[in-house]
C-alpha cells in the first residue's frame, strides 16, 4: 500500500491530516480507495491553525456505505482537532458531475494535494459553458441571500455581521471561476483573488476586502457603517452579476 504523502504541508496540516489519513487507510478499506486529497484553505497562505478547518476529499473506486458507516464514528475526535468532515467521492461520480459542480470542481481543481493514489484532480477538463452558467446562477442566488438576510436579521447588528462574514466564503470560489472566465489565472489567496477581480473588471472590489477583514474578526463596524457597508456589499455584487451576464461561453 502507497505511504502518505505530506510534503509541501505545514507540519501542523501534515500532523493532523496524517492522523486522519491513517485511520483510513488503516480501516481495512485499504483496497476500496482510490485516491485521498487536502483541499482548500490548508494548502494557501489564508490557513489559520486556530479557526481553519482542514479540508479533504475521500476518493473510492466504488460508493461503499459501509466505509462512510465505518468513518462517521470518527468525526468527532476530528472535529475537535480542527479537521472537517471529508467530502466522499467516486471516479464516475466526479465524471459525471462537472456539469452540475464545474465551480467546486474548479476550485477543487486549483486547491488541491493528493497525498495517497492517483491525482485525479489535475487533469479535469471544464466546459466553459457550464461554468459561466453556474457562475451566473449562484451570484444572482447571492443577490437573494442578500436581501433576505439583510431583512431576516430585524435589525440586529450582532446577527447582521455574522451573516454578512459568513457569506463571503462563497464568494472566493466564483471569483476564481469567473477570473478564469475572463481569461486569467486565478490566484489562491483570497486577497489576491479580490484584488485581480477588481484589475479586470474595473469593479471597486475593496468592499470584499472588506468582509473577509470582518469574517477574520479583523474589523468592527457600528450599525451605520455595518449598513453603509451592506448596501456597498450588494452594489458590487450586482456589478459582478452584470459582468457575468455579458461573458460569452
């Protein structure tokens, strides 16, 4: 059987990561997998040890509910190690769903370490189609997000400010996807994804700068700035919205 591979990891992803991936491969399902991967921010300078989970995916050559039995016991011990609960893949699952997840896979696609099998990540081929497609779907979905939250917080800024940090996460992936769109390569780091969005589509950007900076606890707002800073938030996503409108496949 194949050693895990941590080289490249900081010695606390490695330490953790390996911890994980030992008790996988050590389960008896050693013959069942196809290929263990680290993912996301764990692998880019953004990782913080104290509040980033590690994020991994669990590729099988088959689906086996007996594996999944099997892991679900673990991931409590895990969790509070600070690792997540892997995401569990086949081949034929990822082949076959690059056309309903091309921005995940993307973004899997870019952030991505195998460290035990085949790297079946590197060489995924995106249609251009499916992706601006769902480029465009999740940030009008944003749009939504917005507005509703903006209204289901009543006014209460300490919950207003923990939707508004939440929610930027899911901007950094679309981003990457709709930097690659325009015809870049997408950085990793989150900054750097701000900020080459903002070099090629001419939006004012800094208010994502700004939210990532309030996700991190690195920024507090009053209530007026938090409201100033929501309609920015809102405008800027429309603007990116209009963007993708007007990218052609």
């Amino acid at each position: 059987m194949d050693t895990i591979n941590t080289e490249g990891l900081t010695v606390t992803v490695a330490e953790k990561a390996a911890a994980l991936f030992d008790e996988v491969t050590g389960g008896g399902y050693g013959d069942a997998l196809h290929s263990l991967h680290i993912v996301g921010s764990a692998l880019t300078p953004d990782f913080d040890e104290k509040v980033s989970d590690i994020n991994s995916v669990i590729v099988l050559k088959e689906m086996d509910l007996r594996f999944v039995e099997f892991l679900a016991p673990l991931g409590k011990t895990f969790k509070k190690k600070g690792i997540g609960a892997p995401l569990i893949m086949t081949p034929a699952y990822i082949g076959n769903s690059l056309d309903v997840f091309p921005i995940e896979f993307f973004d899997i696609h870019l952030i991505h370490k195998t460290v035990y099998g085949d790297d079946i990540f590197s060489g995924l081929d995106f249609d251009r189609r499916h992706l601006r497609l769902q480029c465009e779907r999740e940030i009008k979905s944003k749009l939504i997000w917005l507005r509703q939250g903006y209204l289901s917080s009543f006014g209460d800024k300490k919950l207003l400010t923990e939707r508004l940090a939440e929610s930027i996460t899911g901007y950094l992936p679309l981003f990457r996807a709709v930097i690659f769109l325009l015809g870049q390569k997408p950085p990793v780091r989150r900054r750097d994804v701000v900020t080459t969005l903002q070099e090629i589509t001419r939006v004012d950007t800094d208010i994502f700068e700004k939210m990532l900076r309030l996700k991190h606890k690195e920024l507090r707002l009053s209530g007026e700035e938090l409201k100033t800073a929501f309609e920015d938030y809102y405008r800027a996503t429309e603007k990116i919205a209009t963007t993708i409108d007007e990218l052609t496949a």
